[in-house]
C-alpha cells in the first residue's frame, strides 16, 4: 500500500465529520449532512499498515430558507431562516495491526467545536417578531467503534461501519442556535473506492442512512434521511490532485411532530456539485494530505440552502 494512500485513509474514516451541522429538512432545516461533504479519499479502503492517524477540519456553511415556509427549531416556529456555521474538527483514527489479507480494520473518534448564528422571523404561540441567535462551543461528538474494509482486488475497495453521534454539546429549548441536536444518531454507512491508471485516478462514493433518536426537549422526532456522496480524483508527481465533488441528500421518512404533521412531514432533499483540490507532502515515516472543496447547492427543498466548503489537513505517523 503506497504513502499516498495511507496518508488519505484518515480522511476515509472521518467522512462523517461533514456531517455534525446543528439541527436543520428534519428540525431546523439541516439534520447532520451537509451536502456533498461526506465524499471523502479511499473511503473503501482501510489499509493494512497498522498505527495512528489524524485529521484537523475547518467547515464554513452558510445557508437560507425563505418564503413563508414554517420551519420547526428549538421548539417554537420561524417564518424563513438564515444560518451561518463554522467548525473545527479533531480525529483520531486507528488503523488495527491484522496484517496483509482481504479484511483490515479502524476505529476513529471526532471531537468537534462549533459557532453557529442563525436569524429568523419567530412566532411562539401567538407572539412572534424577529430573532437572531448565536452559540459556540464544543459539537456533538461521534465515533466509529469499527470501520472494516475488504479488498476485493487491488483496484476495488469495500468498507462498512456504524457511526454513532452523541449529544456532548448544550442545548436549550426556545433557542434559534444550538451547538447540540440533542439526539442519538446512528449512521450505518458503506463506502466503495475503484481505483484507475496505475491508482492515480481514484472515485470513492459513500453511502450512508442517518437514523435520528427523538430530541425529547421538543418532542420532535426527524424522519431517517438517506445521503450519497461521490469524488473523482486525479493525483499527479508532483503532489496536487484535482476533481471535482457531488451529493445527493434525500429524506425517506417524515418527520414526527405536530408542527411536522401539519407541514406534510418536512421532508427535505439537496443536491450540490463542486470542485476538490488536494496536495501531499510525504517525509520518512509519514505523510499529511492538504485538500479543499467547494460545492453549490441545488434543487433544495426544506433544507437551507448555501455554498458548503470544507479544508483539512490529514496526518499519518
């Protein structure tokens, strides 16, 4: 297994980190993905040289909902949302000594910190006006007790994992930003990576069904909501790679509240496209991957709707 792709699995097995936006459709207009931002380098493939790995993450996202759509948030109702979100992300990933073979394995841990505003027209019972909110502080955490990855052949990659997300952030009733969903989320996830032309054109989709626990502060329970997110990517000698990037978000179940009921379950749905760069600089013993996206959303429904972008750099020892 060359540098490169060593140095990039880190990334593989923090695709989830994307995925930590404060609640929005599902409530607030977002849920956990971000479009487009869970596409990420050799998400199939757990390689076989065992030892630590390490991700620092910066996400910028700012999106808006408009009309005079009714968006359930913090347990009172807007008319219209706009929010803005930027986060930093640290991951540990651990690939597990099992050696050359066709199964190898990772465990990973994020601890992310977050500031979210959001402003928006607020009704709560029969008083409303307009609001703005702003919050910071430590996100919710998430962790992989187990990525495993099977190598079909040297050119096509398998993996399969649960991402569990823990409500470690606060959270408080009536307010427009929170850095909490205040839920369990469950995230059963497979990743597939095809490797071309000697392996320095890479395509890596991942696929994922986030299962949401109900946020009992609100009583408000999100619909399972079903994501793909793909990446092709060209790596040249020289170090930079250049593709480009896109997701599909979709909501496959409704939403479970009475303000849910009376908007027809809130389903929400997203798609975006974008460019991706990335540049790697290798040492003795290691290697740190640089990489950049920016993607435009479209066809958005019941969700904000923005322009994500994502930086991050991944280190292997």
């Amino acid at each position: 297994m060359n540098n490169t792709i060593r140095g990039s699995i880190v990334a593989a097995a923090i695709s989830a980190a994307a995925i930590l936006t404060p609640a929005h459709a599902t409530e607030g207009a977002v849920g956990r993905p971000i479009t487009g931002l869970q596409a990420a380098s050799y998400s199939g493939l757990i390689p076989p040289t065992p030892g630590w790995n390490m991700q620092i993450a910066y996400i910028h996202y700012s999106g808006d909902i408009g009309g005079g759509r009714e968006i359930p948030i913090g347990g009172v109702t807007s008319v219209g949302l706009e929010g803005t979100f930027d986060m930093m992300s640290i991951t540990g990933v651990y690939i597990w000594d099992t050696g050359e073979g066709h199964w190898n394995f990772a465990s990973m841990a994020t601890i992310p910190f977050i500031d979210v505003g959001a402003d928006a027209n607020v009704r709560l019972g029969p008083i409303s006006g307009t609001r703005d909110d702003n919050a910071s502080g430590l996100f919710d955490a998430f962790f992989a007790p187990v990525i495993a990855s099977y190598h079909i052949d040297p050119l096509r990659h398998v993996s399969l994992s649960l991402y569990i997300y823990a409500p470690t952030g606060e959270y408080e009733t009536g307010r427009l930003a929170n850095p909490s969903l205040n839920n369990w989320t469950f995230s059963p996830t497979v990743g597939y990576t095809q490797l071309f032309q000697k392996g320095t054109l890479e395509w890596s989709t991942t696929t994922a069904v986030d299962i949401y626990t109900e946020n009992e502060a609100t009583d408000y329970q999100n619909g399972a909501v079903f994501r793909v997110d793909s990446l092709l990517v060209k790596r040249f000698g020289n170090g930079w790679g250049i593709g480009g990037v896109g997701g599909w978000i979709e909501q496959i179940e409704d939403d479970d509240s009475a303000l849910a009921d009376r908007l027809d379950g809130f389903k929400g749905r997203s798609l975006a496209l974008g460019p991706i760069a990335t540049y790697a600089k290798k040492w003795d013993g290691g290697q740190v991957e640089f990489s950049a996206r920016w993607l435009k959303e479209f066809d958005v429904e019941n969700r904000l709707e923005g322009d994500p972008f994502m930086v991050s750099a991944s280190i292997s020892f």
